[in-house]
C-alpha cells in the first residue's frame, strides 16, 4: 500500500449527523473531541460503557447494521476487531459515507488533527496521521503561546 497523503481541510457539518461506532473508552474520546464542534453525535455498539450514556447524546445499543450509514455524514470506528473493519470499510464505500478507524490511518479515509479553538478561530495540526502525540504537543504548544499572548495583551491594554 503507498503512503496516504490526507489533505488538512475544514469541513461544514452544520446539521450533519456523526456516528461513532463502539461503545468503550476510545468511543468515549473521540466523543468528547466531537462534542466541541457538534452535538449531532451518535454512539452504536451492542454494549456502550455508562460515561458514554451518562453525557445525554443520543445512543443505540444494538449491533452494527450496514442500513444504518445512510443515515450519517461521517462515521468513527472504535471497534478492533479487523473482521468487522474490512466490512465496514466496504459498506462506507459503498454508502458514500467517509470512515475514520481509532489508532488505524491506513483504514481512514480522513484524519482528525489536533485541534486548538478560541472563538471563530481554529488551528489544526496534522501528522499525516503517523504522530499523533507529536501532533498535539504541537497544538499544546501553539495554544500556550496564544494563550499567552492574549493575556500580555490584556495586561497591557489595562
């Protein structure tokens, strides 16, 4: 397989529905990542762990059905298991639905950078989704610096 190259881009999911596929502690992230950007976020998995059920999002305890992708703009998975990944993989495709696999960028077909927001402004880094770590110990960085000097210039202001 040749290196995939993911293009960084900010996309529109105003009124778009997102489902995250497993109900464990990875689910549980990635949820809490999306829930800063939408509230249109739904969890399917056959058991889902009560911090999921506990944040009031809208969850269906139940097994991955392929009818269920018309239904969304993109899909998360968290589940391992690499027989259940080559399925999904093939109903995205065949849905036209974009498919992001936790920790498994040569299965995504999109990457999610780390990403620092302070009102309408967004900075996103991205590793090509080989370094993540190294992805958001940059984000950290640049978050501290203009952190840093939105205070310095409220200090000075005063």
């Amino acid at each position: 397989m040749s290196k995939k190259q993911f293009l960084p881009i900010a996309i529109d999911i105003t009124n778009k529905k997102i489902l995250i596929i497993g109900g464990g502690e990875d689910a549980y992230k990635k949820l809490k990542i999306l829930q800063r950007s939408t509230d249109l976020v739904e969890v399917l998995a056959p058991n889902i762990i009560s911090w999921i059920k506990n944040t009031g999002i809208k969850y269906h305890e139940q097994q991955y059905n392929k009818e269920v992708l018309k239904n969304y703009y993109l899909i998360y998975s968290c589940v391992e298991d690499p027989a259940f990944l080559r399925q999904l993989i093939r109903d995205c495709r065949e849905a036209n639905v974009l498919l992001n696999v936790h920790d498994q960028p040569d299965f995504c077909e999109f990457v999610s950078p780390a990403i620092y927001k302070q009102d309408n402004i967004s900075i996103a880094v991205s590793s090509n989704g080989e370094d993540v770590f190294k992805s958001i110990k940059i984000r950290n960085q640049l978050k501290d610096y203009f952190e840093n000097y939105r205070l310095q210039k409220l200090l000075i202001a005063n």
